[in-house]
C-alpha cells in the first residue's frame, strides 16, 4: 500500500548546475521539522475506508540520490583519498604517477573472497599487486554516531570564513553533522 506510486511523494529536487553543498541543510530545515512533528505529535487523518479519524505518524525511511548527493546529505565529503565511507582512514587509493589524480581502481578487491582469481590477478589491476589483505572491519551505527557526536557545530548559509573540522582528509573526510542525525530514529 505504502510503496503505491500514489502514496510516494518527492519533498525535494534541485535543478541547475549551481549546488548547495553542504548548505543543502537550509533547505532541508522545513522537512526535517515537519518529520519530527509527524514523529513525535502526529497529525489527525480520516480513514475513508474505516470512516474514523487516526493519528498519522511519519518516517524518513530513505533517501534515493546520486554520489554527489550523497555526499550532501551524508556530510562525508566524496572527494580526496578518503571518499569511501566503508574504508575511511585505511582506504588504498593512491595517487596516479603522472598526475594529480587519486585512483581507486584497485581499492576494492580486498573486499572479494579470498580464493576469488581477481585477487591474485597481477596485470589487469594495479600492476604486480596480489590483494591478500582482508577488508576493513566494517563500521557499526554505533561507530559512525560516536564520529557524528564528536564533529563541531557548522555554521550554515555563507559564512565569512571557510570552516574546516579538525582532522578533515587525514583520519576523516567529515564535512558537517548531517541534519538527518536530528531525526530521533
């Protein structure tokens, strides 16, 4: 019933080559208060089918959007050494030879099993390289709301002075405290 393309409705679409970023925030204030009425208070429905009025309570269940989008919403910024979110501070992407370019071409196979053939394929990967290392230990929701709970207020819309978190592209690519962490489940 819920997943009835009736029933789904798009809060919000940004159009145009110009991006909030991480000031995406503002424009998700509206949404996010109206979730947390709707959590918390509810609102009185009619029921046409049973004809009696309830109260309707609402969640976020999910968000659909691209990697950029991700990015913004998440507050994990997608770009550098360190965008992959599962691998953080032990990712092994490295910088091409003859440029500026980070790769991660061959960050990946770590996470195949470990008699899979790719790992031990030496000429279609990084060159002479047997993956024999196990993935990083996955993170916990407990784990990245203890990394959400140390990160600094941001101050939102445009501010005079860029704000960078303590840290930002060395052990985390944190960009903000996304205001989804507000939402209370």
């Amino acid at each position: 019933m819920c997943m009835k393309p009736k029933s789904i409705f798009l809060s919000l679409i940004i159009q145009g080559p110009q991006s909030p970023g991480k000031n995406i925030d503002v424009m998700l204030r509206p949404l996010i208060d109206e979730l947390k009425e709707l959590w918390y208070n509810g609102v009185k429905t009619y029921d046409s089918f049973r004809h009696e009025h309830f109260i309707m309570r609402a969640a976020l269940m999910w968000t659909i959007t691209d990697f950029p989008g991700y990015g913004m919403l998440s507050g994990w910024s997608i770009y550098g050494r360190l965008s992959c979110l599962c691998c953080q501070e032990n990712s092994k992407a490295f910088h091409l030879p003859n440029g500026r370019k980070i790769s991660f071409s061959d960050c990946h196979r770590q996470f195949l099993p470990p008699d899979h053939p790719f790992r031990r394929n030496r000429s279609e990967f990084k060159k002479g390289h047997v993956e024999n290392r196990a993935p990083p230990e996955r993170l916990s929701s407990d784990d990245v709301h203890r990394q959400i709970q140390q990160l600094p207020d941001i101050l939102f819309g445009k501010p005079s002075q860029k704000q960078v978190i303590e840290g930002f592209g060395y052990w985390h690519n944190w960009v903000k405290r996304s205001i989804f962490w507000e939402l209370p489940y």
